[in-house]
C-alpha cells in the first residue's frame, strides 16, 4: 500500500465475490499457502528457502528481513525510500488470523489481482463473499471493523543503520484510536524480525494517538505522523533513475554546470541548466520546476540531509566521473569512466531534431473563443497560440470551467468566474516581428547555427544570449500588430475598470507540448496602464533586489516593451539548453503570449499553489498532490529557505464521502522560518480547488485519446500515462483564479 492503496478503488468495476480454496492457488506452479488459521501449524518463513517463498501466497507472520523482502515491493508513499507490504487481518467472530501477502508472488508469469489488492485477496483466498461497497464499509469506514488492512512501510529514520518498520493504514481510514491500538496489538507479535524497530504512523488526519500512546509504546510500537517521518528520514529518492558524469560538490559557480555533471547542492538553485542528476542536502519542493524537468528529462534527483563536501561517501568522487543509481531503497555511487559518460550523453542526445508546430494563426483571440465547441485542438494546438494561451483557452470553454454568465458552468455554480479573461498573441506574430527586425534574425541565426554545433561552453553560450536579447529590446513590433494588441488591453480594462496592471505571459511553441513542458524557461512582464514608451521604443529588462531571481521586469511597462522582453526570453540560456538536450530545433521554435489581468486585481493574493492529477512519486496511489503557499511565495520556483505545504488528496470510493486532505509536510513561507501551525487553507478551500481540477481533468480525458480508461473515474486512475499540472492564486475575497494547465508525463 506504501502511503495509499489502489486496493479499495474498484468501486466502479464488478467484482464477483469468488470462494476459492487456498490448495486451488497452487495449480501447476506448486505455491505455498501457509497459516490460514485453523488447527494448522503455521510454516514460519525462516524454514522456506527463497525459491519456496516466491512460491507462498502469504505468511502469518514475519520472522527475517529476507522474508520481508521477498514479499514486499521497493517504493513508498510520495517519494519515501523504503519497501511495502501488504496485510489483512479477519476480525470476524473475535477472531484476528492474519496474512502478509505476498506482492511478487506469480502465476504463469504474471502477478494476479489477488496478490495486489486486499479487495480480491479477501474475496479470492479468503471466499469473503461481499461487494466493493461492503467491503469498503467494514475496513475502511467503520468504528465496528470485520478487517483491517493496510501496509508495513519500511523507513531509514536519521542516522539509523537500519530501517523502521512502520504499520500503516489506508488514508481515508476512520479507525479510532483504540482501533489503531487494537491492530497493533494483532500486528506487533507477528513482526518477529530482530531487533526490530516498529512505528505505526498516521496517514490521515483522523488517524491520531493522543489517548494510546503510551500504550503504543509500552507494547514497543513508536506512534508517528507521516511528517515527523519526512522530518527525519536521511534519504529521499526525488526521482529514480541512473546518471553518469563528474560528482561536482556544492559549485560556485553554476554558469559552469553541463550536462555532464552531477551537483550536489545545499538547495536546488532556482535556475538550474540541464545536468546529468542532482543531489542536494535540503527538502525539496516536489512541485517546483526544477523537480518536474528532472521528472520529464528522467534525470534523477534526490535528497541526502548529510551531503557535504567531507561526507566520505561523496568526498572521495569529487570532481571525478561516476554513476549515480537513485533507487526507490538506496542510493549508489561508483567509479566510472571519461568515456562512459560521453558515450551515456551521447545516447541522450544523438537523434534528430525535432521541428516545432507552427500555424499561421493571422489574429489574437480572446480564450473566450478559442475553445467554443471542445475538441482535440483545444488542447493540442500550440502552434497557434503557444502552450499557455491554449491551456487558458481550453479552461475558459463553457464544457470545461466556462463563465459565470453561463448558466450550467463550473464557474456558475462556484459563484465566480474561474479562469481569467484575456486573450492570445499568436507565434506568428514572433516571427512577423523577426522578419521585421532583419538585425535581430541576424543574431538568432548565429545564436542557433552556434548551438546546433553543440561544442558551446556553458559561458560562451551566455555571452551570446545576453547580445541577443539586448537586440530584442531596441527592436520595433510593427505598428499594425502592436495596435491589436493595444485595442485588445483596452477592451480589457473596459472590462475591469479597476485593472492597472496586466501579465503579459509567455506561451511558447516550445511548452506544454508531449514530453516537453518548459515549465520556468521564459519569461513574463507586467504591464501598467499608465506606462508610455520611450521615444526611440527602446526597453530595459532588469532583476528587482527585492524579488526572487527568476522574476524579471522590464521599464518602461507598456505593452511594445513586455512583448519584446517575453519575445526575448525565447532565448534564455536555460530555454536554450533544455530545448537542445530534448532536440527541438530552436529554428522552428517561437513565441506567443497569454496576456491576463494582473491577478490581484479584484483582491490581494493570499496563497500560491499547483495541482497535479497524480500523486507525485506515488506508485499503484490514487489522487492527487496539492502545494500551496502563504501568500505571493512561490510553489513552481520556491525562494531559498522557504517549503511549500504538501498534501495529498485522496479519494473515497464512496461517492457521498468528503475527499480526504493528508499534509504531509507544512509549508515554511518566511525563508528559514517556522513553518506554519497548520495548513494555508481550509479543507473547504483545498475542496474547491479540487473540484474544479476534477472537473478540468474530465473534460480534458474526453478529448485526450488514450487519457484514462475511464473520464468519468480518472481520478481515481494511478497507472494513467500523463497526469495535467495546474498552477493557481487564491484571493482574500475567497475566489480561485487558475492561471495555467499543462500535461505532466513524470511519476
């Protein structure tokens, strides 16, 4: 189960009760099915051999850590290093027979459903003879259970040489406290590996221990929460996967990084270019972007909370080349050579370019029209209007969110509209003002020649940026183009007599395309209303010292000056970098815009968050994992000493049941502060957020071939190949504005 199950989510799918004897199993492959209950003696699995293990269903008990290994599967809730097993205990009658099961166990080659799920392990082996619902109700939802099930996570804690061995259960569990001491009273005994070290730890908020834990303790079971375990564990698999290259221990400087090294880092850098893998010694957001292109670039990334440059397990490859394997139990780092690392990038890198949609969209749009009637194209075509503006499009259709003044819209019955008005700049304009500006293409076409040869030094590749993007800002967007635009910001402001200032955002060909979502590559500007252009047109593009280090601004604010700088920002070196390590031929590649009031226009902004439809490093889990932020903090490129608030989301297969809110860890908003006492929303609050991310995700699966098996259910669907990353402010008037909707491909 690790953190969640998918075990009880077939509320949908008919599942005969089926009676099989357990000697049935066996068939031809010979299993074990060992202590049933009954007048049996059990088999204790220190008399199995591993073959015969492999070959047992499941176990009364759990004597070695070899047998614990053999039934369990790698992996843990929301990224936790560690192994998973699966119990089931039967309460009927008094009673409280138990069974490990065994997750590897095979038939004909194949893992079967029973091994899997505790639903068909109670109906296949056991002859449990009730439906889903039922079933449901009595072990997950009821103070009077007939079963327990649930999960024995293992987690290295600190400085531990070996693991904590933890009883879990499912999220959404109701079961009291003296429920949680009923079962680890069962489960404890039956733990019998040496020496060990046993917690029970919560997984929902309703699984507490104030009455019983010191009767927890005295029976030797550690009552935890799953953030005092994130609080404590020396390891965190980020995202699994092997890397070669030179170990580099806390650079000085990252301008140097390439492709070919392994940093390791205090904190992740908010602008990173692409490495070979990451390790850093500090949490990491598991939202921020930096994270989610480790994910799509299947780069691994992970925590160690020791990392320092005199940790002998690091200090000995400095500066040398090494593999990396991030594993979902441990870590390895080994020797390897000059040659293995050219040859693993050359593997990465040595296939064609990619050329870049682009359709010669003639006008802006407002999203109002971009998605009348929902199709296909309103989620797959960015070489219109970019990745973003689609997105925004696809939000503000009346099957998707729509408007309040529609009458059967999300937004209607929510009380407010949901996605922000606006409109699109096509790329076409891009390359309209590139041919309008025969000194700038000049440039770009140097810049690209130069990086196609792919022998750019990391500073080389820099210096021509900066001459590049300097061009950009004394060039001139034809008059005609820049008028739309401008009509288009008064309509705007007509709109929103209290507006001032708008976002000019960047919406690339190059973004939230499959495999490639460019999340924090470009750049966006704000806009004042009152802000007039030099008299030469020309633009200065700056850092505030007071703002975090990827949000530029450029002077004067007006519209010509924020399409040049967003125009501009197609060609930051980060951009550059991750768009040559995908292939995408940077030629092809061009800019829209999605231009949106300011969102603080109607209030003040209280927290920041991202929505992804899929539990982030949650194998076999079902929901969704929610970051928020206090106030304007940012989740997607988190300022140092700052932690965003995670949550997962759960789902109950009982319709009429709330959806059940896990914080997992809690958000730090002031850099190297506390963290906050509680959650920065309400469970009402993150309730809402979640609806219309459903709802979003539905309408999404419908045109989405391939998406889910089932729209209607896709939240409840952990194996789906992509999930959607959303991206949102909530305002001090209580509304929701949801500013962005992307694919995202990682795990």
């Amino acid at each position: 189960m690790g953190l969640l199950s998918s075990s009880r989510l077939r509320p949908f799918a008919h599942v005969a009760a089926r009676f099989a004897l357990a000697v049935s199993l066996a068939g031809s492959g010979g299993a074990f099915v060992v202590g049933c209950g009954g007048d049996e003696p059990p088999v204790v699995d220190d008399e199995l051999s591993l073959e015969e293990l492999a070959r047992t269903l499941h176990l009364p008990a759990i004597k070695t850590v070899r047998a614990f290994d053999a039934f369990a599967t790698e992996g843990g809730g929301f990224g936790l290093a560690g192994r998973s097993l699966k119990y089931f205990v039967d309460l009927r009658s008094g009673g409280s027979d138990t069974y490990f099961i065994n997750a590897n166990y095979r038939v004909g080659g194949e893992i079967p459903t029973y091994a899997k799920l505790h639903y068909d392990f109670a109906t296949t082996v056991l002859g449990i003879a009730e439906p889903p619902a039922a079933f449901n109700e009595n072990t997950y939802y009821s103070d009077d259970k007939r079963y327990v099930a649930g999960s024995i996570q293992t987690y290295t804690l600190g400085g531990e040489p070996t693991p904590t061995y933890a009883i879990q259960f499912y999220p959404d569990d109701v079961i009291h406290e003296e429920g949680i001491l009923r079962a680890c009273e069962i489960l404890r005994p039956k733990i019998r590996i040496p020496n060990v070290r046993v917690a029970v730890v919560s997984t929902g908020p309703q699984q507490t221990f104030a009455r019983v834990k010191d009767r927890l303790r005295a029976i030797g079971v550690e009552p935890m929460t799953i953030e005092d375990v994130l609080g404590t564990v020396r390891y965190l698999p980020m995202n699994p996967g092997e890397a070669w290259g030179y170990l580099r221990i806390f650079p000085k400087d990252y301008g140097e990084l390439r492709a070919t090294d392994i940093p390791v880092f205090d904190e992740l850098p908010l602008d990173l270019s692409v490495v070979a893998g990451t390790i850093t010694r500090a949490f990491q957001d598991v939202t921020s972007h930096v994270n989610l292109k480790s994910k799509e670039r299947g780069t691994p990334n992970m925590v160690l909370r020791d990392a320092s440059p005199a940790l002998p397990e690091l200090a000995r490859f400095a500066n040398l080349p090494v593999h990396l394997a991030v594993g979902k139990t441990g870590y390895v780092l080994e020797p390897t050579t000059p040659e293995m690392v050219a040859q693993k990038l050359a593997e990465r890198t040595n296939k064609p370019w990619v050329t870049l949609p682009l359709t010669n969209e003639p006008s802006t749009k407002d999203y109002d029209v971009m998605c009348l009637a929902l199709g296909p194209s309103c989620v797959n075509d960015g070489g219109r209007f970019g990745g973003k503006a689609t997105g925004l499009g696809f939000l503000a259709s009346p099957r998707v969110l729509g408007r309040y003044a529609q009458p059967d819209s999300l937004s209607r019955s929510m009380g407010y509209d949901l996605a922000p008005f606006g409109f699109g700049v096509p790329v076409a304009r891009y390359r309209s003002f590139i041919a309008h500006n025969p000194a700038i293409a000049a440039k770009v076409d140097a810049l690209v020649a130069a990086e196609r040869k792919g022998d750019l030094s990391s500073n080389d590749r820099a210096k021509m940026v900066a001459d590049v993007q300097q061009a950009f800002y004394f060039g001139r967007v034809p008059e005609a183009e820049l008028a739309e635009v401008t009509t288009k910001v008064a309509a705007l402001a007509a709109r929103f007599p209290d507006m001032d200032e708008l976002k000019f955002r960047s919406s690339a060909n190059a973004e939230d395309i499959p495999g490639f979502d460019g999340a924090g590559l470009h750049d966006s500007f704000s806009v004042k209303l009152s802000a007039r252009d030099n008299p030469d047109g020309s633009c200065f593009v700056y850092q505030d010292p007071g703002d975090v280090a990827t949000k530029l601004k450029v002077a004067p604010k007006t519209p010509q000056c924020a399409i040049k700088a967003v125009y501009a920002s197609l060609w930051n070196k980060r951009a550059i970098e991750e768009r040559s390590f995908a292939r995408l031929d940077h030629a092809t590649s061009a800019m829209g815009l999605a231009v949106v009031p300011a969102y603080d226009t109607e209030s003040d902004v209280v927290a920041n968050g991202v929505v992804i439809t899929r539990v982030v490093n949650g194998i076999g889990i079902s929901g969704y994992t929610l970051t928020l932020q206090q106030g304007n903090v940012l989740v997607t490129n988190p300022p140092a000493g700052t932690i965003a608030e995670t949550t997962l989301v759960t789902f109950s297969a009982d319709p009429s049941r709330p959806d059940r809110f896990t914080m997992v860890r809690a958000a730090v908003p002031v850099p190297y502060g506390e963290k906050l006492p509680g959650s920065v929303l309400t469970d009402e609050k993150k309730a809402e957020i979640v609806k219309i991310a459903r709802a979003a995700e539905v309408a999404y699966c419908t045109v989405s071939p391939g998406y889910a098996p089932s729209c209607a259910n896709v939240q409840f669907g952990s194996e789906k190949p992509v999930a959607l990353d959303m991206e949102f402010k909530v305002l001090a008037n209580g509304h929701v504005v949801m500013k962005q909707m992307r694919e995202f491909r990682g795990r």
